[in-house]
C-alpha cells in the first residue's frame, strides 16, 4: 500500500502539539503560545516536519479572519459606540507616541526617517489574535477593560492600511487617491449596512436562517459571509481583518450568531494553530542564540513602554487608574500584524536582515511571555493604582 510522505509529517505534527499542550497545561500557557512554540521545534530550525512555510503562512492567515469574525460576533454594538473615543484616540495617541519615540532613537542612531517610523509602527500593534484568545479563555471580553482593548485592537487592526501607505511612499512608492476614495465608500456603506440591519434585522435573518436550517450549508454559508465582506473590503484596500470583523458584527446585530459559532469554531482552532506554528517556523533560532541578551533587552523594554504608554493614554480619556493599568498591560506585546510590516520594511530597503530578523524575533518573544508579563503585572497595578487613587 503507498503511504502518502505527508502522512507521517502530519501525524507527528499533530502528536508534538497534543504533547506539548497536555505539558504545559499546569503553567497556564495560552493554546497560541503552544502552537508558535511547536512551530519552532517543528519548522526547518527544528525537527523539520513543517517545510514550506509560504504556504503554511497563507493557511494561517485565515485562522487570523475568522478569529476576528468571531470578536464581531461577540462584540455588543452599543458598547463598542459607546467606546468609540477610547478605541480610535488611544490608537492614535499610540501610534504617534511611538513614532515619536522610534524618531528619537533614529536621530541618536542616525536612521533614515523611513526606518524609524517603521520601527514606530511595529511597536504600536498589539496582538489581537493573543489579546482576543486570553480575554476568552479568562472570560474578561465583556468587562469594561475587555471592551476598552477590544476597541483599541480593532482600530489598530484598521491603522494597517495606513501603515502599509505610509511606508510604501517612504520607499518610493505614491498615494492612489482613486484607492483613498474606494476605501472611503467602503466604510461608509459598512456603516450604512450596520445601521439598515439594526432597525430591521429581518434584511439578514432571513438569509441566515436558510443557511442555518440545512445542517450541510451551515458551514458553507458561515464561510461565505465571513470571507465575501474579507474580499469585498481587501478589493477596497482595506485590510481582510476589517471586512471580517464587520460580517460578525453584522450577525451579532441581527441576533443571528448561534448558527456560526456551531459551524466554524473547529476550523477556526484549526486555522490559527496553523497561523502561529508558521510564525514559529519563520524564526531563525541560530540568530536568536547569538543575539539573545538584545532581543530579550528589547522585548523587555517593548512590554514596559507600552504598558506604560496605554496606561497613560487610557487614564488621560478618563479611565480610572487600575482599568488603566490593567489595559495597559493588555496591550503591552507586539501583535502579529507587525510581522506584516517588518516584511515590508525588508522589501522595501527600509530594513537590512538583520534588523529583520531581530525585529521578528523580539515581536515572537513578546507573544511568548505576554501571558507572563500581564499575570506578574496584575498585583502592581492594584497596588499602584490603590495609591495612586488615594
């Protein structure tokens, strides 16, 4: 009988998660820093049995949409307007702060401007797939500091587009006012969509509840409205994660959302192991062995100055001191969005290699200790923010 050579690879895959999982269970590591830490052992730097990276990358990359399909569908609409000045200033605040800093840096190290507000840009994302995953695991999303971060993941989500823009005129490239209008009628007739669907629900419950009654179409049809708003919005230039969150969040308003929880939840695990065990495999461990004191420097001072950064920027939009310190510490790694843009800076010239490789293996190093770094934190904020507060 011929055995399919990707069989074995698979299985053994599969057993070293499982294992690996079942280990490190009593530590209370998060199921994502588990599957990033399989990818490394795993991955070409490893045992060898995931290879192609470029491909286990894109597979991954949807676990990442329906992970934010899935936030859409759990976020209450009223909330998240209510929430708006938090989510869209303390991005802004963010960003500016840490480009500011990066422009610091690179004049003392005498940078291009290109680089550091590259630098700047990585360090303001924060990791919406860690984020969402520990906010769930801990049952926190709808908590006031849960609804806070979840309002600044988002508009970070939605920044990328920018971002890219931004550093694409850097390297030589234009602004496409044609693509800057498409993305303006976008959001406008996502806005639109949202407000039609909330005075009358019935425009998307109908449909849903074709799909929904036919056990076989549940699935395909789950899938075809997450990935058709990904589409749509990508063709406007708007990230695919925006056009994601948007069809959950559609559902969550027409109270239609039981059916694709039930239809895309395994596929969604399944997809976003996927995603971080390629993010692990990305990593050069040779590298990191060599230049370990600078990127553990690094990513310690990256989950000091954000935490420090977000717990200012929520406490100056009136947030009281300890939901601040606590969405501060939230926020405190670099999300995977940030490999994005380090890609870029590589092939644009923005970056060298190096500054490539290290700029990975620090945003990698942060979502590994992020759960560590908001459990160690949690005592000093209520101590800090008692006083403070008295």
């Amino acid at each position: 009988m011929h055995l399919d050579p990707l069989l074995p690879r698979l299985v053994g895959s599969l057993l070293f998660i499982v294992v690996l999982a079942l280990a490190l269970r009593r530590t209370g590591t998060p199921t994502i820093v588990v599957y990033l830490l399989a990818g490394v052992a795993l991955g070409p730097e490893g045992f060898g049995l995931l290879q192609d990276r470029a491909m286990l990358n894109r597979i991954g990359e949807f676990g990442v949409l329906l992970l934010l399909f899935f936030v859409g569908m759990e976020m209450s609409l009223p909330r998240l307007l209510q929430g708006w000045r938090v989510a869209l200033g303390g991005t802004v605040l963010q960003v500016a702060l840490s480009v500011a800093a990066a422009l610091v840096i690179g004049q003392l190290l005498d940078w291009p401007i290109g680089r550091s507000v590259l630098l700047g840009f990585v360090m303001s994302l924060s990791s919406t797939a860690v984020v969402v995953r520990l906010l769930k695991d801990r049952g926190e999303t709808s908590s006031p500091v849960g609804q806070d971060v979840l309002g600044v993941l988002l508009a970070q989500d939605l920044a990328i587009v920018p971002m890219l823009m931004i550093l694409g005129a850097m390297a030589g490239g234009s602004v496409d006012l044609r693509l800057l209008g498409g993305q303006g009628l976008v959001g406008g007739a996502a806005v639109l969509a949202i407000i039609a669907v909330r005075r009358n629900p019935g425009l998307l419950q109908r449909g849903v509840d074709r799909f929904s009654a036919d056990p076989e179409l549940r699935l395909f049809g789950a899938l075809l409205f997450c990935l058709g708003l990904a589409t749509l919005t990508a063709l406007a230039g708007l990230s695919t994660a925006s056009g994601a969150f948007l069809a959950g969040l559609l559902l969550s308003v027409a109270g239609r959302t039981e059916w694709a929880h039930h239809a895309l939840d395994g596929l969604r695990i399944l997809l976003l192991a996927i995603f971080f065990a390629a993010v692990g495999a990305l990593l050069d461990l040779d590298f990191m062995m060599e230049n370990s004191g600078a990127i553990l420097l690094l990513a310690a001072l990256a989950f000091v100055t954000n935490t420090v950064v977000n717990t200012l920027i929520l406490r100056a939009l009136g947030r009281p001191w300890d939901r601040a310190l606590r969405g501060g510490a939230w926020l405190s790694q670099i999300g995977e969005l940030s490999f994005v843009l380090a890609a870029v800076g590589l092939n644009s010239g923005l970056i060298h290699e190096f500054g490539h490789d290290l700029t990975v293996s620090v945003i990698a190093c942060t979502l590994v200790f992020s759960t560590a770094w908001i459990g160690a934190s949690a005592p000093l904020e209520r101590r800090l923010a008692a006083r403070l507060e008295a």
